[in-house]
C-alpha cells in the first residue's frame, strides 16, 4: 500500500465575496455552510463525487489507490469521456 495516498479530502466553505468581507475570508457555517455544501453536492453528481457533510464541513472518502478509477476527459474540459464516443 502507498503510504502517501490521501485517504480523505476536507472542504472548508468560505464567504469570499469581498463587498462583505473585506478581503478577510470567512469560514462559513451553520446553514450558509450546508447550502454551500449541498450546491457543490449538486454540481458534482456528474462525476459521482458526493460530499459527506460533518461538523460544517463536506468530506469526500477516497478509495484506496488500487481499486481508483482513472476518469477519461474528453477535448479538456473535465467532462467525463462518453462511453459511445470514438
């Protein structure tokens, strides 16, 4: 087994709009946490990544290095390749 394989990948929601903030990133929580969270539940659905939300945080669990599937992108915009295309 690699032991420099990540086992898990932490996401931090933060409020960046500067207007609010003033240029000092705020770590979002409570419900401005989960509709951040739930939004990038929904944008990922296409690549079937689904964030487990704990705590004010989104958790993604990795599988180990040898049983990862590799996604094929086609024209490089990180769009999964279709599986009837040439």
């Amino acid at each position: 087994m690699d032991t420099h394989a990540f086992l898990d990948v932490a996401v931090v929601p933060l409020d960046v709009n500067n207007y609010r903030v003033k240029y000092r990133p705020r770590v979002l929580t409570g419900t401005e946490a989960a509709g951040v969270l739930e939004s990038i539940n929904t944008a990922s659905e296409r690549f079937a990544t689904k964030l487990n939300i704990e705590n004010d945080r989104g958790i993604i669990q990795l599988s180990p290095p040898e049983k990862r599937e590799v996604p094929t992108y086609r024209n490089g915009v990180g769009l999964p390749a279709e599986k009837n295309m040439p």
